[in-house]
C-alpha cells in the first residue's frame, strides 16, 4: 500500500496534479485500534486530500463506521456493477442513443449520498445514473430508462440523461444548463426557510461554460444554501483539462466563493468533504464551489473508446492503483472490518441485484404511442391538437 | 407599392416620413414612443360598463363573487399600470410568487413593477445581475421548486442569451422527467416590437425563434385589459409561458381596466371586428395599425379616395388578435378563413421563418378549397430593424390597406 501512496502521475501530462492533490485511493491511515466494531472509530486522510481556496480545510481526522464502510463499498459496487450492464446493453443494442457511464467516479455519487440528508437537493448533467439510484431511484428504473421501457423513471421519455427522483432535479443534457437551475432551487430553500443545501454538479467540461459563472455570481450576491460541484474527471469529451482550461484548479474559479478540492477516489474524504460543504452553506455562509478529482475509466460516450486522447497505460494505471472501490476495500480488509469473502459476498450480492433489475427492466413493455403526447403542456391546457409525422398522425386532445 | 404610389402622389405625406426618416434637427419622438393608430383606436374599452363586459372575462375573486358584475370598479389605466396591478395580485394572492429581473426593484426600464419591492419587501421583488441566461435558468430551478416564478427579460432582443435555457429546459422539463417535474409556475415577462426609434436591438420581434418549442406557450396582449387577464393567466397556467408586452403601448394604450382578479383565456384569439370578406389576423402593436387600414378602407379621406375602388369600401373585413402565439388558436382563425375566403396576416416580425408563415400553411391545409386568394403576409422586411429605417420597416395602416385592396381584388 506504500508503494501506491508513493505514486503520483507522470508530470508532462497532468502537471497541476503532481505538485497538487493526491488522489490515491487507500491512503487513509487508522488512528487507534478498533476493539467494538459498532462504535464510530477515527481515522486519518492524508495530509493532500484536500486544498482550500479562501476557507479552511476540513479536519483529517475522521469518525467512519464499520457499518456504514460497508454500505458504501455495497453501494460503490452496485453502482459499478449497473453501469457495466448498461455497457453491455448498449454493446448488444438493446440501448440506444446517448449513454455516459460514470465507472471510475463512484466516489463521488455514493460519497455524496452518504454527506447529505434526504431533503437536500442535487442536479447533475450527463453521468447521471448512479445519482439517480443513490438519491431514491431504482436500478430497474434507470435501466428500464435507458432501454426506453415503460419502467424507466421518466416512463422511457428522458433516456440516459434524462432521470429524475423528487430529491434529484435530473441529468440534463445541456452542457452547463443546470448550474443557473441549481442556483434557482438553492434559492427557493432559502425563500422557504429551509436549513437545507442544493448540490449543483458540473464537469471540468462545463466549467468553461459562461452561464456557470452567472450562477456563481448570483448564488454569491444572494449567499444561496448551493454547493457548487465540478467533477474533475480531466477530460472533458476528448480534450484534456490543461488543453480546455486557463485556470484548472476548478476550486478556485468562483472569485469571491470558498472552493475546496478533494480527492474524488477515496470516498471517506469525498463523504467528509460533502459533509463539510453541506454545513458550510446551511450555516449562512453562501455558496461553495467544490472539485472531485476523479476519473472516467471509459470514454466519454459510448462511441468514443477514450483511447485517442489519453493513453491506455494512463488508464490502466489509475485503474490499478487508484481505483475507489479497491481503495476502500484494502481499507476494510487492513482495518479488520470484514474478510475477503465476506467482500466477495457482498459484490455477488450488487452483481445478482443488477441482474435481477435488468431482467426486470427487459420485461417491462415499451412505451404505448399514446405517450408520445403526453406530459408536454399541462394535463387539460394542450392546445386542440399536436401533429405527427404524418396526417394520421396528427393526435387530438 | 401602395405606398409608393401614395408617396408620389401626396407631398405632404412623403414630406412627412422624410422629416422622421433623415431629418436631425427635427424634435425627437417622445421617450414613450407614440403612435397615431393607437391614439385614434376605437378598440380601447374607455367606459367601466364596456371594460366590465370585455369578451371570455373570468372573475377569479371568492366562489361567491363570481360572474357578479355589479359594483365591481374600474380604474383609467395604461399597459404598464395594467401589468403592475397584475403583479400585485399575483403577489398578494401567492406567498411563493417572487418577480426578478434587471432593475426590477427600481421598478424597471418600463415601471412596470414600479413600487412592488417597497409593497411586498425586496425578498420577493429583487434586482438580477446582467444574466439573461441565469435569469432564465434560475426561474426555472425556482419554478421546479413548485414556486411562481415571474422572470423579465428587460428586451425581447435579450431573450436569445436565454434562448437555450427556455427552449431545452423550460420547454422540455416536463417531458423529459416523463411528467415527474414541472415547472409551470414560470412565466417570463419581456417588452416586445418597435417603438419607433428603438433600432436594431430595442425594436425586434423574436415570437418565431419559439414557434417550435412544444411546451412552451407564447403570449402577446394588445391592451392593457388584455394584458392583465392575460399576464395573470399566463402566470397561473400550469406550463411555462413566454409573456411579450409591446413596448410602444405602455404608456399610449390606456383603458378602464377592472381593478379586481380576472384572467382571460390563453390560446383563445379574439374576433375583434366581425366581417365576411376578408379575415385579417394580427397581434400586438399592429391591431392598431390594421384597424386604421379597415377605416382608410371604409371611409378613404379625400386624398385617398382615388385610389381606392368604391366597390371595395363596404367590404366586411374581420378583423382577429391571436393572442396566443403559441400553441395558436386554429380553430378560431380557420373558421373565419372559411366563412370569408380571405387570409391577411399582419407581424412586425420578418416575414421568413416568421409566424405568419406558419399561420399560412396551416389554414393552407385546412382550407385550401375554400381559399379565393393566397394567404398575404404583410410583415418587416428581412432585414435587420436599423434606427433610421424603423418606420419603413414596420408593417403600417398604408401597407396593410394595400395588402387587403391587393387580397380582395386577387
């Protein structure tokens, strides 16, 4: 474990992170000795898991759960395990269209599960699925969405971007669109006296986008409860965050708004972050922009393999020694939380939970052609009529 | 080429357009734009008995008071008091309604919110920064919060910084969460058409770039009744709705206007002059260059009589404001096509790409055989609305007299 603490990534491709935040996964050290396995017991993040911008960092010190470690490896490995079958349901065609797959940044889905309470509100873009779950979704409803299925959260109208839950304001596809949103929804909790956050996420891609500073500048003027989420994932599409951006320390980007980076693989520093983010703007102090280092292990699409604009070894190197669920496994195994096959059980467990749900998904029926009508204005204030493709197709209300 | 005609052939009127087209030295108009075809409109409902009586009017006040005409008031009002006290209903009546915009607080470029932030405190009436888009997509994160959001885009010409916002995700919330979301308590308020000396930014119509988003609705009033029925329709409506007040008649449209809650229906047009001979269909500003055209064709002043033929004086000419751009009225407007033949579409949108096209296809298809003319659209011209240019841009009574003598006599 030394050994991969040690690494850090070749300085001529990715220069802000050598002298910058460490994203190794298993760095976290235990502080004493666990004797009662149900009571909270505290550990230390390395000293690079966090850099501050005019605010101070969180504590090192963290109080972790037995129980809940393994909720989040469960839950990490569930997300990894949904993701990876809709890759394989995009491969056989059974899923069209656009599909964003987040595997290599369940650290931050789950970790910002674990930092925030129901109530809050969360908005995202693109990678979307695993939020979708986390916050009240269901594996078969996102499933059954991408596959265009009756079953799908939005009914099989949204598709891959497109997923909601009544604590989730959706995957959006347009680039940057959801951060003056999230700025709206942070607004109407403070109108309504709510001690209560909205997490808007965005990408290093959509960081450069101009109506995300007009968020940060109005979230800031009226100290809106809203943290302000970029998952650096150093790639946004195929153009590396050196090549996209002047200024890549994401957290920095906001002017007069605090940011904080983290490390986005390991998901006790993620959690802790999210924790500390969530007290932040629920304590009056206005907004905060916060950046996950992290990584996509896939492409950006499904048509892109994501082998032109990096290298596979690049690859394969963060798989192997920075990946976040193996990090928080070696942390349970070291630790003495849970035996290897205690942990296998639980990945047979998210895999047979995954497929029972994409079995499901694949049952429920396509969408009927009455639907392609519906939801557009208000149930009873359509106008007479919408038209089709064609004069039989012309549908009357 | 009416126009042309007439220019030729009357000094005085050439003389007249000449001193406001390339003449510095003359007065400027005034600030709040003026227009002789409002000013001189029989269309205004002046009297309390008539503005109590306006057409589809819907009481919104206690289940007893409804349809109660009696000892309901009116107050003289024009088209920006008419939106303020809409405002101020919808604020009273709706705890979560809030109204932002660019200098809103001070009660904006046009008063229309003049007084609301000292009314209902500066938490529900506020100032945005300079964000169109972030106007735009925070009415809409406010809305999805199950709030009224009341956005104002302080020009028309600075909706199309929003555009994306409005067209991908107001219009598409709603569907695209398979009915999970909805943010119809958005409206955006926004001045709308030319007022005269506006120029390339000030004076344009963008009503069409929205033509082809479903779920949104678009909405233009002509009067300050209208306008109040309308906006609080629109800001009650359960979808999403682009609300665009001309800006040439805050100030010169003055009605007596019911000081109590009433709405007016969306995509319902209005026939406001019945006729059999000619339908023509408009919206905004020009209703009230199309009824000085149907009087100059009624009743041609002696300068005009020669050119234009008796047996087209007493032509019936129905005369209908669409209201709702979108979705439009069909029905309305194709049932009077096909009582009389005839289709005159007047915006002072382009015609290419405008909505008028669109109009035209459509009553094309539901009443080809039925048609004795083509459709005309009498719009601005292609061009951008250059200053000096404004006057020949915008479709007037002259233009429109030539588009109906040319549609009746085809």
């Amino acid at each position: 474990m030394a050994s991969l603490a040690r690494f850090r990534p070749a300085t001529r491709r990715i220069p802000a992170f050598a002298r910058a935040i460490q994203t190794s996964a298993d760095t976290t050290q235990l502080q004493d000795t666990i004797e009662d396995h149900s009571k909270p017991f505290t550990v230390k993040l390395h000293e690079e898991s966090f850099r501050a911008y005019r605010c101070e960092t969180p504590s090192f010190e963290v109080e972790v759960k037995k129980d809940e470690l393994l909720k989040m490896y469960k839950d990490m490995q569930t997300m990894r395990r949904m993701e990876m079958a809709a890759d394989a349901l995009y491969k056989a065609k059974l899923i069209r269209g656009f599909c964003h797959l987040a595997i290599g940044q369940e650290a931050v889905s789950v970790g910002l599960e674990y930092g925030i309470k129901p109530e809050d509100r969360v908005i995202t873009a693109y990678r979307c699925h695993p939020f979708a779950v986390m916050r009240g979704g269901t594996i078969k409803g996102v499933i059954a969405e991408l596959l265009g299925r009756q079953a799908g959260m939005s009914h099989g109208k949204g598709g891959s971007m497109h997923i909601f839950t009544p604590s989730f304001f959706g995957g959006n596809g347009i680039v940057g669109a959801q951060v003056p949103v999230g700025a709206g929804i942070a607004f109407a909790q403070k109108y309504l006296g709510k001690n209560t956050a909205t997490f808007a996420l965005y990408g290093d891609g959509a960081s450069n986008q101009g109506q995300v500073f007009e968020a940060f500048n109005m979230a800031k003027l009226w100290d809106l409860p809203a943290v302000f989420v970029c998952e650096n994932n150093k790639y946004g599409m195929g153009t590396s965050a050196e090549r996209s951006s002047s200024n890549t320390e994401y957290f920095t980007r906001g002017d007069k708004i605090p940011g904080l980076q983290v490390n986005g693989m390991d998901i006790i520093a993620s959690r802790h972050a999210v924790q500390y983010a969530r007290k932040w703007v629920t304590e009056g102090n206005g907004p905060l922009l916060m950046e996950f280092v992290t990584y996509r292990y896939g492409g950006h699409s499904m048509s892109d393999p994501g082998t032109t604009y990096r290298t596979r070894e690049e690859v394969q190197r963060m798989r192997s020694t920075q990946d976040p669920i193996r990090g928080l496994q070696r942390y349970i195994e070291e630790w003495g939380l849970a035996t290897e096959q205690e942990l296998k059980q639980l990945d047979k467990d998210a895999k047979a939970e995954v497929d029972q749900a994409v079995e499901e998904a694949k049952q429920s029926p396509e969408p009927l052609t009455k639907d392609l009508w519906t939801d557009i204005y208000y149930k009873g204030t359509e106008p007479s009529s919408m038209r089709g493709r064609e004069r039989e197709e012309v549908h009357h209300y | 080429m009416l126009a042309r005609r007439l220019r030729s052939k009357f000094p005085a009127l050439s003389r007249r357009w000449q001193t406001t087209a390339s003449t510095t030295a003359i007065e400027p108009p005034p600030a709040g734009g003026h227009s002789s075809s409002v000013a001189s409109s029989q269309l205004f409902r002046i009297t309390r008995e008539s503005a109590l009586r306006t057409p589809g009017i819907s009481w919104q006040d206690e289940e007893s008071d409804r349809n109660i005409i009696g000892g309901r008031e009116t107050r003289k009002m024009n088209l920006y008091q008419a939106v303020r006290d809409a405002l101020s209903i919808a604020l009273s009546k709706d705890d979560t309604a809030v109204i932002f915009g660019e200098d809103i607080a001070f009660g904006g470029v046009f008063r229309c919110t003049m007084g609301l932030a000292e009314e209902f405190g500066r938490e529900r009436v506020f100032n945005t920064p300079l964000t169109e888009q972030g106007i735009a997509g925070f009415g809409i994160g406010l809305a999805s919060m199950g709030h009224t959001a009341i956005a104002e885009i302080q020009f028309a010409d600075y909706i199309f910084p929003a555009f994306d916002q409005l067209v991908n995700e107001a219009a598409k919330f709603r569907y695209r969460s398979g009915g999970h979301f909805s943010i119809g308590g958005l409206t955006v308020r926004t001045p709308t058409m030319a007022v005269g000396h506006g120029g390339l930014y000030h004076s344009q119509s963008p009503e069409g770039f929205f033509m082809g988003a479903s779920g949104l609705k678009v909405v233009i009033p002509r009067s300050p009744i209208q306008c109040k029925g309308l906006l609080l329709s629109a800001i009650r409506d359960p979808n999403p709705v682009i609300f665009m007040e001309p800006k040439i008649l805050y100030r010169s449209a003055v009605e007596q206007v019911p000081i109590d809650d009433f709405s007016l229906p969306l995509s319902r047009a209005e026939i406001l002059i019945p006729g059999s001979d000619l339908t023509l269909l408009t919206w905004g500003t020009p209703v009230y260059h199309c009824e000085s055209a149907l009087r100059l064709l009624n009743s041609p002043p002696p300068s005009l009589a020669p050119l234009i033929p008796p047996s087209l004086r007493n032509a019936k000419v129905e005369l209908i404001d669409l209201r709702t751009i979108l979705p439009w009225d069909v029905e309305t407007v194709v049932e009077s096509v096909r009582r009389t033949k005839r289709l005159v579409i007047v915006h002072e949108a382009g015609m290419t790409g405008g909505v008028g096209g669109e109009i035209a296809a459509e009553v094309g298809k539901r009443a080809f055989l039925r048609l004795e003319a083509p459709v005309r659209r009498i719009t601005g011209w292609d061009v951008p609305a250059g200053l000096q240019f404004e006057k020949f841009n915008m479709p007037d009574a002259v233009r429109i007299l030539d588009g109906i003598m040319e549609t009746l006599s085809y």
